[in-house]
C-alpha cells in the first residue's frame, strides 16, 4: 500500500489509491481494480480486476501499467494478465447464464 500511495503522490491525476475491506472475491486476494482513465474509456478500457496482488512483482507491473496509461490505453504486462479475475458480477451472471443451459 506504501508503493501504491507514494505512486499517486507522485503523479497526481494519474494514479488514484482507493481501500475498502473486500471486493468479493476473498479468497483471490489480495485484489485490485485498474480503472481505465477518461481517454482509456473512450479507446475501448474497463476496469480491470487484478487477484493474488500480493508481492512486489505484481505491484511493479500494476505500477508500471498505470502510468503507461492503463487499460485502454496500454497493453498489460504479460505476467499481469495472468492474474485478471471476473469481477464478483460477472462472474455471478455467467453462473446464472450457464444453469439456465440445462
């Protein structure tokens, strides 16, 4: 959280630091979203849920992507994308889509 911090400090407008308890999805923490900014939105970004965010690794690459300009804006790093999760809605509604199936 300190590296985090410090990133938002650092570029103000860019980078914004928000906590809360827990997104949901507990048992993938720690979790982050990436939101894509202004001109990220407009290029096609979302935000973008980011689980086991829990060393040093992960922050560089979450820090890196974000002032590149994040989702939308900039390709995430390939080590990144393996940690992307469905947000707990979407994942609701796929469960829900997949038992109307049957």
């Amino acid at each position: 959280m300190d590296r985090l911090r410090a990133a938002a400090d650092a570029a103000p407008g860019r980078v914004a630091v928000r906590t809360t308890d827990c997104l949901g999805p507990c048992g993938q923490a720690n979790v982050v979203v990436v939101q894509p900014s202004a001109g990220g939105r407009r290029d096609g970004g979302r935000p973008t849920w980011i689980g086991w965010a829990l060393d040093d690794e992960t922050t560089d690459d979450l820090l890196a992507w974000a002032l590149a300009g994040g989702p939308g804006v900039a390709e995430p790093p390939a080590t990144l994308e393996l940690q992307f999760i469905r947000p707990p809605g979407e994942a609701r509604a796929r469960a829900r889509a997949a038992g109307s199936d049957g």
